[in-house]
C-alpha cells in the first residue's frame, strides 16, 4: 500500500421530489411530476451462488448489476491472516450484518506455493472454501491475486523461491512471466467457477496487479499489463478487471495499455491514506483538485478507492503510533473520522469503495514483511481478535443507506451552496429521480452551528468538531416522501402492513423530520419523546435523540402507516436488516444478527449477545413465532407492529481460563557446538547469485535464498585452520529490520549484533544490511566457526526494482590480519509443512526436529517455573500443554500475552500446537497479546504451547509472566472445526 500520508447535518436545496426505490435509477411518473409510487424495494439484492447468470457491467456513475445501479461498499479481509476456515463465516456475517455489501481480499502468491510448480489451496488456503463462504453470506466480492500484492507480506506476496531466479519481476520478462502464469493459471481455475456472470458464485470485480508505479512509459510495463490482461481473459475471467493506483495519479486508466478493444470492461481505481489530522481531500469522479488523477483519469468509469485507510499498519517498536500500537491507530482513525472522511468520498462520487483494512488479522509465521510485527490489527473496524468496536457504526449506517437508496448510485453535482464558516458544503442530486443529497463537513476543533434552508424551511444543523454528515430531501420512505429531516436516513423496509424509516444522529441531539402529507396524519408517540404538528402539507417531528424514539404516523392521504423510529449512533448499532424471500426482516436488541430465515409463520434467528438483550422483529405479514439461536421464543405483538420477546435473551456466560503451569525446558543451538556433525548439510560454494545484492569479490554466495532457505533462521558453520594471527572476524549480513546474527567460534560465544529499531525515517530502508566484527581468540589447528541468522524476511518490491530479490543471511566474512580458506556448510527449515505451510517454519534446531508439535516427547525436559532470569547466547525453548472447557455455545476469543521488564533483551516464537503464531520482542513492542484462533486453539480440549526463547546472554532473558487473556466473547458465534495440527511424523 502507498505509504504516503496520508449534531447534525445537512443543506439547503431546491425543494426535491420523492425518489423511487426500484433500483433502476428511472421512473417515469417523477418525469411527469406526479407523486411517487409504491417503491418495488432496493435493488440488487443480497448475491449468492444461483446458477443464474448475471451481468457486470459499469457507466461512468456506478456499478451495473443486472442493468441495475449498485454502490459496492466493500471491506477488505485477508482469508490467509485468519488461518481456521471456520471463522471466515464469522468475520464475514459480521461485515455484512454491519452494512458492507462486498468485500476484497488478496491471495498471496508466497502462501500457496512452496516450490515452483507447486500450489496448495487445501486447508487453511482453501480459497475455494472461501469464494462459497462469501456467496452463502451474500457478499460480493473484489478478488485481487497479484501477482504482486505488497500488503506488508514477505517479499509483497512472491514466493521465496521466486527470489532465487533469473528474470526481472513485475516486468514482461520472458522468465518472471513463466511464473506468472504458472500462478495465474492455479489462481484463475479456482476465480472461474466463483464469478458472479456464470451464477456460480460472487466475484464482480477481478484486480491486475498492484500499485504498479514503475514501468508506466515503458514497453516493460505495457507490455507486462497487457500480458496481464490477456492471460486473465484467457483464464475465463470475464468480470471487469482494473489495476489500483499507488495514489492518485491515472497511471493504468483504460487505453494506457492494450485491451483487446474490449471497452467497458476494464475499470481505473486508486488508493489514499490520507492522514486523519488534514481535511479530506477531494479525491472522486468530479475530479475536484485537478485534471489528471482519480476518476478524472478515467471519465467513463465510475469513481472507484481500491483502499482507502479503515486505519494504518504499525512497524516495530510502535513507531507509527509512538509505542501505544493499534489502540492508537483506531483512536485517531475513530468513527468521526470515518464519516469525515468516508462521507466526503461519496460527496465526490466515489461509487466503489474499500475499506483497507476492515478486518485486518494475524501476519502468522513467517508472513510479514520486515517493517511489521505479527499484529495487523490494523486499527480496524473489526478487531484483530474479531470483536466489533465502535468503528463499524457508521459502516454500518452507510451502508444501509446505500442499500435502501439506490438513487445514491447516479448523482451529478448540484448547485453549490454556502453555509456558514467553518463548514464545508456538497450538494449532489440524481439526475433521474432529482432527489437532493447533502453533505456537510466540519474540518475545525469547535461544533458549528449553522442556520441551513432545506427545502424550504430553515433549521439549526449543529455539526460537531471533526465531523460530517449526509441528510437528503425528497426521498421515499416506503409509502411517503420525505420532505426534510437533520438526522442522516439510514434504512426503510415495508414489513407486514407498514413502512419503516429508520433515522440518526448523535445521542442527545436534536432532530426535526418533515414528512410530506395530503392531510393532517394521526401521530402516536409510541416511545420516547417527540413533538409533532402539521401545516401546509407537511408534518413536522421534533425529538432528541436517546435511544430509540418511536413515532407512527398513519392517515394523511396515505393508506399505509410509517414507523419512524430515530436512534442514536449506540441504537442503531443494534438495528439489523436482513433480506429474506419473502420480505425484509428487521431486528432489535441483539449485538449481532447473523442469519435470518422464514419457515412459515415462524422466523428463525441466529446472532450473538454479550450483555443480556431484548429481541424485536419486524417482518412480513402473519409471522407469529420467533425462534432465536433454535430456541422458540415466547412473544407479545406491540403497538410498533413488530412481536417483542417477553424475556430478555441472556447474556455471555463468564469463560474461566487456566493458568499456564508445569512449563518444561530444554536448550538447544548444538549446532554451535565444534563438533557438532553437518555433514548433511549444504555446500555453500555458488559463485553467483540472481539476488541484486552483489556477490563480495573472491567469496563464494552465502545468501540463504540461493540454497532453497526462505524463511526464518538459518545456520552457518565454516570450517578452517589456525588463522595465523588474525585478530578479529567480520560478518556482513541482511535480515530486515529488526533481524539479528549470533557467532560462536568452536562453541565459544563470540556475541551478538542485532540492526535497531527503526524510526519513521528508516521503516521502509531496504536491506538493514550490517557488519559485525569480533575478536577472535588465537589457536592452532582446526577451528569452526557457527553463525545463526535470524532474518525478518523479504522487502517488498513496491518500487518495481527486484527488492525482493535484496540477499538474506551472511553475505560476506572476512579476517583482520588473515586470510584463511573457509568451507561454508548452510542449513535453513526443513521442508514446508504439508498442512501448516511454507511459512510456518524457520531453520532453529527444535523447529528441524519437530519441538514445535504436540505430542512431541519432552518428558526428559526439566520442569521449571516463569518467571525465568538466564543469560546465555542461543535458544532455549519452553513447552506445556492447558485444557480448555469453554461452552460450545460461547465464542471465545483467547490470546497470549507475554510481560516482563522491558530492559530484557530476548525475542519469542510462540507456536500453539505446532502453528506459529508470531514472534515476540520483549524489548522493542509494542505487541504483547497474540491471538490465538479457535480452531487451531481447541476451546474443548487439550493444547499444546510451546516458545522458543532466543537472547543475546547481554541481560537476563525471560519469560516473565505467560498468560491467557480473554479477548472478548459472546454468546452465539459459528460452528468450529478444529484445524489439523499433526505432531511428529514416525518416518
């Protein structure tokens, strides 16, 4: 991703007339100004794999699903940072229920494929699996493989092998293309039978590479994207393709590269971070800010973010967000700053829009790039450990907006209004319907207050610091038009015998609502306060906003009732609308609703609670029995025409966690040792090397990548006689950011030397290229020398220049005073894990010999109690095993965190039953907490932990304190299966 930084509302407009509802944007009795009919309701709906076929297609205003307008509000998600299947449906009912219509994902090429020719979509990388999930949740889906993807990932997605051949990546080089298609064709089997124009599944939208700022005038990269183009095309893929911009510059609009003529079927998208202390920019389809970046670029598509930041990634040591980690990062980038920003988008016509990261989830194993830690929690809207926070409040609002009002989809600027200061003004309407849209945006530190004419009445519009709002006139609410109103629309439905309109704002603010009416209504307050009165062909509503107000209107020239029902942001949040065959359904109480389904008279309901809830459904006419969570629900009818169920659902039941006792230890590292044998190991005696880091005159290639060793540590052992005098060694080396190299020589600790922490200048320096230098200690005869490598995997190649082809592990070693002979042994992980992944392992002694596994035989280890206190160079590890018990009705989500005084230099992996989880720095943060997925955590049973500590010997090393820690829970959550850990194999 482009690094580059990035109580009310509402304005007057000409009075508007109502809007139809059928989702084609068109209707015939507004062109004749005639009152508006009876809406057919939103459209499209929810997708799913049908067998019907469908088109895609676009004009310059939006997204043509079946030649209907449609507003793709998307969340990106990354199936291979939640490594148990079974918590994809969790994550995705959760981004649907909260508004989002779609979502993108990426598919890392490094994580599927171990080996060229070698690509694995089983178990945890069963993309398949995940296309079905997404289908069966009614997601559409953005797909984005690459081949190069960044996303802080080693090497920005490549496989390790890749770093070992011939050819210049990201270019139309004969060799890197071989692969390329290699991986396309694997990728593209799979896309095919999930596109949503064949009825088999939800793809709409299908990426060509990523950020692709290097090449754009040369043949190398027009011929690269062109190649691109075709093989997809080839493939079968017939959804629109697009590539995303690294910012707004028009680089790869259509027509910048050959297409094959095919005009309409390829789309320009972009992506911004700006940050979140500046104004919004105006980044959209009417090109506000210039003539030559965002959609302006690209007049005849529709204005299209492909990321636009739902938050920030955070390098080691916390240096993004001075050391407070991701609970910063959501803080300055909080749910007045998604409106702010998200609101001002839609203002400039942004009609795809992505939010990076919605979920962002674990960079597990050896998956991050060197300027991230394991965490990429992102400060999203769904946390790490997938608990809802504050953030998806608005997504959620947004998004039901666009779901209920298709107009959103085609607006033209309007005349421009002016308000008072401080206030920045959009005023957009649809030029079919001429239903007027508003946004107001208050880019100052004090709440402004502004006298705003809409049509036709003037009213007080308070908008708070840092804060926006979008409020519309003239639209339809189910039966009736709504005339005004300072709260922004979120939702309308037509459940049983009425119209419902659902309308927000902040808690305690002050709304006032125009309905337009033939003839004086009758009003009901059914909850809450609220004042009412009605002239001149328009019933005025007035109430603060607590809660949930109910009013009813019925009469008044119209046949049907309206419910209008005003919530504040909390309220709302608990307000879920689910489409059914056979109406729309919309609930009240719970934390989430997942599912909803009809059977009859019955309504079957499935969601979650944390604190004990009241349930209310509104839905189509003779539903008499609610069934939450397969349990019948005894209920009253209301007067708001919904059933109420007459106890409250209860809430989670409390999870208790054990205590991580009985710890056994065991060091290792024989590898130090003079006489350790390694005679299995590789020669490292290449002369040459593909990487871009020079091979050193006069020594042979000691990079790991060009041996087959890709990720994590790697081991060194050079054997030579008496040095004749040589005083001290150097070892040149290349890790990555925060990567670290140790030196025995004949099994003495030499020490070690570890790259620092970087700063904000230095997070995306490349190599972290080092040279250590020791003295070395006189002695005739035969003598060995042991290097351990920890490297912090591959740069990225944002830049197109084959970074990631930089070299990892030593580069050179040299003498002072001496020249002796050196024959170089090199040995790395052991081959990939055929359930766990390539990423899983590095090149440690116990990860070579299965230590990392359940049921590996420790029982000779001593058992020792944490805190620990021990100085020694190298690498002890520590195992246990805990039993878990957790109510299969519960979904718990459970961490790691590891304390200890900070001054302790020593690092962790944590493997939980064989899976690494990541890799603790004691001494640098700032993570402390690492989730540990159900799944792979077995709630109902017996796990196994184990850490594999490695320090310097400079302080004491821990652990300190090693705990579980309860992330969150509720009661409800999906079906888990437990994710294949196998332990040791007997061959």
């Amino acid at each position: 991703m482009v690094l580059s930084r990035r109580t009310f509302s509402a304005i007057a407009g000409s009075a508007a007339l109502g809007l139809s509802l059928s989702g084609s944007g068109d209707c015939a009795a507004y062109a004749a100004g005639k009152a508006p009919t009876v809406p057919t309701g939103p459209a499209p709906g929810p997708p799913s794999a049908d067998r019907i076929k469908h088109t895609v297609g676009f004009d310059r205003y939006s997204m043509l699903i079946d030649g209907k307008r449609l507003v793709l509000w998307s969340g990106e998600v990354h199936p291979f940072r939640l490594p148990s299947p079974s918590l994809w449906r969790d994550v995705l009912q959760k981004l649907r229920a909260h508004g989002y219509n779609a979502i993108s994902i990426y598919v890392s090429w490094n994580y599927h494929s171990p080996a060229p020719g070698k690509y694995d979509f089983t178990g945890v990388r069963d993309l398949d699996l995940f296309l079905r999930t997404a289908a069966e949740t009614g997601l559409y889906v953005i797909l984005r493989p690459g081949p190069y993807i960044n996303a802080e990932v080693d090497a920005g997605g490549f496989p390790g092998w890749l770093t070992a051949t011939k050819g210049t990546a990201r270019t139309s080089d004969p060799t890197y293309l071989k692969y390329v298609d290699e991986w396309l064709t694997a990728v593209d089997k799979i896309a095919a039978q999930h596109l949503y124009t064949k009825g088999n599944g939800t793809i709409v939208l299908y990426q060509l590479e990523n950020e692709y700022a290097n090449n754009v005038t040369s043949s190398l990269g027009r011929d690269y994207m062109a190649h691109l183009y075709a093989k997809v095309r080839a493939d079968g893929i017939d959804v629109p393709l697009f590539h995303n911009d690294k910012g707004r510059k028009g680089y790869w609009a259509p027509g910048t590269f050959d297409t094959a003529g095919e005009k309409g079927r390829y789309l320009y998208a972009f992506d911004g971070y700006p940050s979140p202390f500046g104004q919004p920019p105006d980044w959209g389809y009417f090109g506000i800010g210039g003539t030559t970046g965002g959609s302006t670029a690209s007049p005849h598509t529709p204005g299209f973010i492909g990321e636009f930041g739902g938050g920030w990634f955070d390098p080691w040591g916390g240096v993004e967000f001075g050391g407070k980690g991701y609970a910063e990062s959501r803080r300055t980038r909080d749910a007045a700053y998604e409106r702010r920003f998200y609101l001002t988008n839609l203002a400039n016509g942004i009609k795809i829009h992505n939010v990076y990261m919605t979920f962002g989830g674990t960079s597990w194993g050896w998956l991050p790039a060197p300027i991230v830690y394991t965490s990429y929690d992102y400060g999203a809207a769904l946390d790490e450990a997938r608990q809802p926070t504050s953030k998806l409040i608005p997504m959620h609002q947004i998004g039901q907006l666009l779901h209920s009002v298709p107009d959103l989809a085609k607006l033209d600027r309007a005349a421009g209004i002016t308000v008072d200061a401080g206030i920045k003004a959009y005023h957009l309407v649809n030029p079919d319907t001429k239903a007027h849209f508003y946004v107001l945006r208050n880019d100052t530190s004090t709440e402004v207050v502004a006298s705003v004419p809409l049509a036709g009445t003037t009213v007080p519009v308070p908008v708070p610091p840092l804060e926006a709002r979008l409020l519309a006139t003239g639209i339809a609410l189910g039966r009736r038009t709504l005339r005004y109103s300072t709260a922004q629309p979120m939702l309308w439905l037509t459940a049983g015998r009425q119209d419902i309109a659902v309308f927000t704002g902040r808690s305690g603010e002050v709304t006032r609502t125009g309905l337009e009416c033939a003839s004086a209504p009758t009003v009901t307050v059914l909850e809450g306060s609220a004042g009412h009165a009605y002239a001149n062909g328009v019933l005025r509503v007035d109430a603060r906003l607590s809660g949930l107000t109910r009013v009813l209107v019925e009469g008044g020239g119209i046949s049907a009732p309206l419910l209008l029902l005003l919530a504040d942001d909390e309220t709302s949040g608990r307000l879920w609308r689910y489409e059914t065959p056979s109406g729309g359904v919309l609930v009240h109480g719970p934390a989430l609703l997942r599912t909803a389904t009809l059977s009859g008279t019955t309504v079957h309901l499935t969601g979650d609670t944390v604190k004990a809830a009241d349930l209310e459904v509104w839905g189509p006419r003779g539903m008499t029995e609610v069934v939450w969570n397969k349990g019948t629900l005894k209920t009253l009818a209301t007067k708001s025409g919904s059933l109420r169920a007459k106890q409250r659902l209860p809430g989670v039941a409390g999870v208790q966690l054990p205590a991580l006792t009985n710890w056994r230890r065991y060091a290792e590292n024989p590898e130090s040792a003079p006489d350790y044998g390694d005679s299995g190991w590789k020669v490292a005696n290449k002369t040459s090397s593909y990487s871009i880091t020079p091979v050193p005159p006069g020594q042979p290639v000691l990079f790991a990548d060009d041996y087959g060793y890709h990720y994590g540590d790697v081991w060194y052992r050079g054997h030579f006689t008496n040095t004749g005098g040589a005083d001290s060694v150097s070892l040149t080396y290349h890790s990555g950011a925060q990567g670290l190299l140790m030196a025995w020589l004949d099994g003495k600790a030499l020490g070690t030397h570890r790259m620092p922490v970087p700063d904000k200048k230095t997070v995306r320096q490349g190599s972290w290229a080092a040279t250590a230098t020791f003295a070395v200690p006189g002695k005739a005869g035969s003598r060995v020398l042991s290097v351990l490598v920890r490297r912090m995997q591959h740069d990225e190649d944002g830049a197109a220049k084959d970074t990631h082809k930089v070299a990892r592990g030593l580069a050179a070693v040299t003498f002072d005073g001496a020249s002796p002979v050196v024959t170089w042994r090199i040995r790395g992980e052991v081959a990939a894990d055929p359930v766990r992944g390539p990423v899983n392992n590095g090149g440690l002694y116990g990860e070579r010999h299965g230590w990392h596994l359940p049921g590996f035989a420790d029982s000779g280890w001593k058992v020792v109690d944490f805190p620990r206190a021990e100085r020694r160079q190298g690498v002890v590890w520590y195992r246990t095993d805990f039993r878990l018990a957790v109510d299969t009705a519960v979904d718990a989500s459970i961490g790691l965190t590891l304390t200890d005084d900070p001054a302790r230099a020593y690092r962790v992996q944590i493997f939980l039953n064989g899976w690494n989880m990541g890799q603790y720095i004691n001494d640098v943060g700032p993570q402390h907490t690492f989730v540990l997925p159900n799944g792979l955590l077995r709630t109902r049973g017996l796990n196994t932990l184990a850490l594999a500590v490695l320090s310097d010997g400079n302080t004491p090393a821990g652990p300190g304190e090693v705990k579980l820690t309860l992330l969150g829970s509720a009661a409800g959550g999906v079906p888990v299966t437990t994710v294949d850990s196998p332990g040791p194999t007997t061959a």
